[in-house]
C-alpha cells in the first residue's frame, strides 16, 4: 500500500506563478527556498514575484474584466464553472491534502476534510448561489422607475495567511469570481502550492485564462504592490493586525481602492459554573485551542473558568492535553502537527518564556517536541494564574498555548473578555438562557457562541469587530465586499 510517506517523496512542487493562465517565473528570476516544517526538506523553489509582476498579473486581469470574457457570462453559466472547479478540487483532493500538509505542517486527516472539502464546499457554495441572488426596485413615486444592481467591482486582489492557505484563498476568490470579478491572489510566502495548483484547476474547469492570477511573493513586495496598485479596485486581506492596518493606509495612499480586512484575534471561552456539560466544555476549551497547531484566528486562547469549578476544570483538562501531543502529520492519526517556519515556532517560543518569566503557572507543555525530525514542533501548552495584564493574555500568540484565568461573576468575565483591542470570536458556557443572550449581547465579537464553539458553516458571516477587522468572509454578506451598488433612474412616460 502506498503511504502519505511514498506520495510525499514523490512530489515535485510547482512554485512558477500563474498569470493569464499560464504557470511563469518572475520576471526578476527571482526565486525562493520553500522548506518543509515537517521535517525541513526542501520542496522546491518559488517564484518571488513583486511589482513587475503585479503589474503584468493586473493587466491581465484588467483584460479580463473589460473583455467580459467572465463578467459577461450569465450568473448560470458562471455557477457551471465553480461547480466543476469544486468537483475537481474534490478529484485532485488527495494531491491537494498533501501539498497543504507538506507545504504547512498540519496534520494530513485535516487538510483532507477541514481544507480541501472546506474549500471545495465554499467554491461550490457561492457558485451555486450566484443565480438565485435577485437585484431590487426601489419604491418610488410612479413617474420613475428606479433599480438598485450589483456589478463586480473589477480587479479584486486578495492577499492571505498561511493557516489555512486554501480555505483563506477560497473564503476570497469563491464570491469575488461568482459576482464576475477577475481576481489577483497572493499566498503567504510561507504556503503558496495549493494556491497555485488552484489556479490550474480554475483553468481545467473552464475559467477563461486572466481571470484567475495567482502570485507568490513576499507581502513587503508583491503584497504591499498589490495594496499600493492604481488599478486595483478591491483588496480583500486576511491576516495579522498589524499588516491590516498597513493594507487600510496603502489603500487610501493609492486609489482608495475598497480594502477589507480580516484579522487577528484573542478570543475569550467563559465558562460559568453553571455549565450544562463541563466534560463538553473542557473538549471543546482544548480541542478548539490546539486545532490547527493553535494557528487559527479565532482559537479561544483566553479560558475564563468561573472560580468555583476552576479545579475540577483544569483537572479534567489536564488529562486531555497528551492526546494532543505532536505526531507526524503524514500519519491519519495525528491530531497536531508542525508549526509552519522557524520564525513562528521563535515567536511561539518567546511566549512561553514571557508566560514563565510573567507569573503564569506552567501546568502542561512549554517545550519543543520532535526536534530529531528536523521539523517545528511544539507541546501542547497550558498556562494557569494568567490575569488579564499579562503578555500571554493580551497578545495573539498563533501556537498551542492556552492561558487560563478566572473570574468571580459573569460581569467580570465579560468586562475582562472585552479588554483588548481584538473582536473575533468568544463563548459563553451557562445553562440559564437569560445569562447566555445577555453575555452575548454584552460580548464585543463578531461571533458568540453559546454551549459550544465548534459552530461553522459557509452559510454565516465570519469577520470581526474592533481590531479584528471591518470585513466578512463568507455567507451572502461576502458579495457585499466584491460587489458596487448601482443606481439607475428610468423616467417613465
Ligand atoms: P501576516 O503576516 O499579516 O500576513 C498575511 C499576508 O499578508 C501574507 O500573504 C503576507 O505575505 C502578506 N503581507 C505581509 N506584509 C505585507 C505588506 N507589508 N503588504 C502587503 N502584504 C503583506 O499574517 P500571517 O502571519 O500570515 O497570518 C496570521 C494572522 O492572520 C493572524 O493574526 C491571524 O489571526 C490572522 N487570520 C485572520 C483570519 C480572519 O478571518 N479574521 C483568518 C486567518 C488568519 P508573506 O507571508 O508572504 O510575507
Ligand atoms: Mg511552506
């Protein structure tokens, strides 16, 4: 039987760009090294692309959009296309699944399902829906008429992380493309296979060639062109605060081309003791913060535990945490695998020493693991005694560290769950419906969740408040971002 292991030796990645249909180096010739953070074997070279190649990827894009070779089809002939582009990416699945695992470290159970069916299911989605989404008349006087259209705003560029490079690309490209946009993507530097093997099966399903670029590169170069380009209409941004705040500047220094962002988080779980399922709060505290490596967005990396369950809680949660421990991502039972690159595994690092040397109590974890592999590992990572000044409680850490604190009553919970400048996600642990739609309603986030957090589907927004950023991938709300409104009065008789 062939295993992950016989396939992965046999990979031979692509990391030529893809513009106007057609896989190309930079035009610089510029490459760079993409390391494996499973084991540090090299997968190959990538091309760095940066303005002149952004340039040549707009244009080609532009083309696109003015020819109306995409934006010209009718919204059933462009749902035909995403539907077969989702068909093939379920068909290259395996392919796909481990180009994620290679290229990013997580676990080859999960790229399957959670990453390639998460982005097939969203591809799938928004093609399906794009004819049945009906534009409105507005109710004036009888003397006009007046009608209120959605057009594709052009040029979309979306710039994404490295967590989730597939899905990320798809929560983008998947409405952008179905409203009728041409679209300029660009992976994180550190994850750009899969993006780029995307491109390709666009083409294969039938997407006309332009109309899907895909350019990897680092953000200061390709990233920040695309952000700064006079003749990009829209950028559509998921990533970290910090460059968000970047795009948002570059935007308005430029064109003021529509910027949206997705970004960081530090999501507060309260747990009350009235909790109706501690066992299930205790799985889904730790099973949500070492999902992923810890290296999503809306992880619950701040666990507030009423004070008069806290013991029973922790114990339970103790006993949870070595089923997390880092195995081999090519292996289906792995549960947690690499972090990404050295940098973030010194970034993960340096927060759990900022946790030691802060006054947090190391309960389980804190070190590397699997360092004979060559690759990036780290312990699952609990800290308890965390109060809320702490390093570890205030800033995202994008690991497996989970930061316990406690609370007296729930007011308290919600007053220190909403002191930090993100807004992704919290959740709420309680059996009286009152306290749950207050709490809700007092949490400062743009999703609550109540008796669980393992809530998600395409058909709900996903975005933040505050820091979080102002866009939502996602749902119906997401055409919202790709799309202009238009007005047209028609005088009648
Ligand atoms: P990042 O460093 O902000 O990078 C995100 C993307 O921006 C990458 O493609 C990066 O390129 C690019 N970039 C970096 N500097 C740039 C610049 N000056 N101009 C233009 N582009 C630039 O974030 P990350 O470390 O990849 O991702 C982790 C962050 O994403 C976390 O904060 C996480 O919470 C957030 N996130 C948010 C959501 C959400 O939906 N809210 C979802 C997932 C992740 P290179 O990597 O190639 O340099
Ligand atoms: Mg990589």
């Amino acid at each position: 039987m062939t295993t992950w292991h016989d396939k992965a030796a046999a990979v031979q990645a692509d990391g030529r760009a893809f513009i106007n249909g057609e896989r190309v180096w930079a035009k610089s010739e510029q490459q760079f090294e993409n390391l494996s953070p499973i084991d540090g074997r090299k997968l190959g070279m990538v091309a760095r692309c940066d303005g002149a190649d952004v340039d040549i990827a707009v244009a080609a894009a532009r083309a696109a959009f003015e020819d109306r070779r995409w934006a010209g089809k009718s919204p059933a002939q462009r749902k035909r296309v995403l539907v077969r582009f989702a068909e093939l990416m379920q068909k290259y699945g395996a392919e796909l699944a481990l180009l994620e695992t290679l290229d990013m470290g997580k676990p080859i159970k999960y790229s399957q399902t959670v990453d390639v069916g998460g982005a097939a299911n969203c591809i799938r989605w928004y093609g399906e829906a794009i004819d049945k989404v009906y534009d409105e008349i507005a109710p004036t006087p009888d003397s006009n008429l007046a009608l209120i259209t959605r057009e594709p705003v052009g040029v979309v560029a979306a710039v994404v992380p490295w967590n989730y490079p597939m899905l990320m690309a798809s929560w983008k490209i998947a409405p952008a493309l179905a409203a009728g946009n041409s679209v300029v993507l660009k992976p994180s530097e550190k994850s750009p296979l899969t993006a780029l093997r995307m491109a390709e099966i666009a083409l294969e399903a039938g997407l006309p060639p332009g109309v899907f670029n895909v350019l990897p590169g680092y953000g200061a170069e390709a990233g920040s062109a695309l952000a700064l380009h006079m003749d990009v209409d829209c950028i559509g941004f998921t990533g970290s605060t910090r460059v968000g705040k970047q795009i948002m500047q570059m935007a308005g220094q430029s064109n003021l081309k529509r910027a949206w962002t997705e970004l960081g988080g530090k999501s507060a779980n309260i747990v009350c003791a009235d909790c109706p399922n501690l066992d299930a709060a205790v799985e889904a505290a730790i099973g949500s913060i070492f999902f992923n490596q810890g290296e999503s967005c809306n992880a619950p990396s701040r666990l507030f535990v009423e004070e008069s369950i806290k013991e029973r809680f922790l114990e339970k949660a103790l006993a949870l945490v070595p089923s997390y421990q880092p195995a081999d991502p090519l292996d289906e039972n792995t549960v947690m695998g690499a972090i990404v690159d050295a940098t973030q595994l010194n970034t993960v690092m340096g927060y759990i020493e900022a946790g030691r040397t802060g006054g947090a109590r190391l309960l389980a974890g804190g070190k590397q693991a699997r360092t004979e592999t060559g690759g990036y590992y780290v312990e699952p990572t609990l800290f308890d005694q965390v109060d809320s000044s702490m390093t570890i409680a205030r800033e995202e850490i994008f690991g497996p560290v989970l930061s316990v604190l406690s609370f007296t009553d729930v007011q308290d919970a919600v007053r220190q769950a909403n002191a930090t400048p993100y807004g992704l996600h919290a959740a709420v642990w309680t059996s009286d419906l009152s306290k749950a739609i207050q709490t809700s309603r007092a949490l400062r986030a743009g999703t609550v969740h109540v008796n669980q957090y393992d809530g998600d589907d395409i058909t709900v927004p996903f975005g933040g408040y505050k820091q979080s950023g102002n866009g939502r991938d996602k749902s119906l709300h997401a055409f919202d971002k790709y799309t202009e409104l238009k007005t047209t009065w028609i005088q009648i008789g």
